[in-house]
C-alpha cells in the first residue's frame, strides 16, 4: 500500500509544507516496529513535530493519535516542542 499525504487546510496563518513528510512516509511504507523511527526521521525533518505533520502521520498510518504522541513521549523521555519552545498541543 502506498502512503500519500493529502490535503490539509491550515489552521493558522502558517502552513506547514508536507513535502518532506510524503518522502518520509514514503520509505516507511508500514515497516513493523518503525513508529519511532519515523516520527525521529519526520522531527529532524521539521526540527519538531508540527500538531499538522503529526494528525497527517496518524491519518496516513491509521495509527491513532494518542499511541504516536504516547510512543514518542516515551521513547525520548519528553514531548514535542515547537521551534518556539512551546509545547505542542494535541487536540
């Protein structure tokens, strides 16, 4: 099964470009066991994990949204941060 990324209305005055996403998920492709890796892959990609690049992992993976966010937390031992330094909130 291929991964796309579809089309995402922006929720602010800043849209969130999704073309390195689309190429990270590409070489994911529902590999077993690479959640962490991906979200590692998509958080260097973006310097942090966007609530947008995050709900489109979710939508693609059909992983629901608490696991990535639960499985992340855990691994790294902390949350999402935006380039702000503020915490990323997951609605």
């Amino acid at each position: 099964m291929r991964l796309t990324v579809g089309d995402l209305e922006s929720s602010g005055p800043e849209t969130i470009p999704l073309a390195p996403l689309s190429n990270i998920l590409a070489t994911f492709d529902h590999q077993p066991g690479a959640v962490i890796s991906l979200l590692e892959r998509t958080q260097e990609a973006y310097g942090y994990l966007p609530p947008e690049v995050l709900t489109e992992i979710s939508r693609c993976t059909r992983i629901p949204l608490h696991q990535l966010y639960a499985q992340f937390k855990l691994h790294r031992g902390g949350r999402p941060r935006s380039p702000r330094g503020r915490l990323t909130q997951l609605n």
